[in-house]
C-alpha cells in the first residue's frame, strides 16, 4: 500500500493510535497541527465558551494550521485521525481535508473517544474532500495489538 497516516491529537491519545497504525502498515506519519495549541481550558467541553466548543458549535469554523506541508500527493491510501468532538471529527480536519486535493484518493477514518462512535464523521467530512472516497474506518481505543491493526487494514476494500 502507497500509504500515509496523519493524525490530529489534542492530549496525545490519537498519536499513540496513529504511531502504531503507521508501524503496523509500514506507512509515512504526518501530525496535523494546529497553529495555536489547544491547552486543557479550550478542551473543556463542559464550558460552551471553551475554544473547542465554540469550534464545534459553527460548522463553517475552519481553525488554522501550524503548516500545510503534508506530501498528501504522494500517497493513495490515508488513513486520518482524530479524537471524536461532539459525536463527529474536530474542525480542524475539515480545515486539513479543504488545504490538499484528495481527489481520487481514499480516506479512511480512524477515532479515538471517549464513548461516542465514528458514525458522524464520514458525512461531516465529505464535503470537505470531494472526489475522495471517504470509509469509516473505526474506533482505535485502548492498544489494538500491530497484528489486529494490519489484519484490519488489510480488510478493507480500498479500492
């Protein structure tokens, strides 16, 4: 597979998940960053005034990032991911998806959270990548083991 892993972490969890999916598959790393860190108050989903809230809570806010240098062109396969935000993908990955041209490439998604699904999260995204094909992927909570990683990555109907 001609593959990248890029990943969005705001505490460090969905980069443990990322790293071991890129060794499992062999595949390049990429981190998505974002161009003013999150600390632990803009996280805080319980204030509606937190940065992360007020992110999630208008669908059009596009947070800037830290650099727009990932080699998406040199790659076929990306598997993207990211902490589940308020049952869906960050806006920040929307702003990732809308800076490259992931046409006729596949995407697949991957989550950590913290009990919300990933169900949300391909419909949210489509738009933002158009001529991609955009799969769900799943959850990547706890420490799947590199074995069950390339098992499951190796299943998917990627083309």
């Amino acid at each position: 597979m001609n593959t990248m892993v890029a990943y969005f972490s705001a505490t460090g969890t969905t980069a443990k998940a990322a790293k071991s999916l890129a060794e499992a598959l062999g595949a390049a790393l990429y981190e998505i960053r974002p161009a003013r860190p999150y600390t632990s108050a803009d996280l805080n989903w319980m204030d509606k005034g937190s940065r992360s809230s007020v992110e999630m809570q208008d669908k059009s806010s596009r947070p800037p990032l830290a650099a727009a240098d990932a080699p998406v062109d040199r790659y076929d396969t990306l598997f993207l991911g990211f902490p589940i935000w308020w049952y869906t993908a960050p806006t920040i990955i929307n702003t990732f998806l809308e800076s490259y041209d992931f046409s006729g490439k596949t995407v697949v998604l991957f989550a950590t959270s913290g009990g919300s699904g990933l169900s949300g999260a391909v419909s949210s995204l489509q738009a933002s990548a158009p001529g991609a094909k955009i799969l769900e992927g799943k959850l990547l909570n706890g420490r799947p083991s590199q074995a069950a990683l390339k098992k499951w990555a190796e299943g998917l109907k990627l083309g």
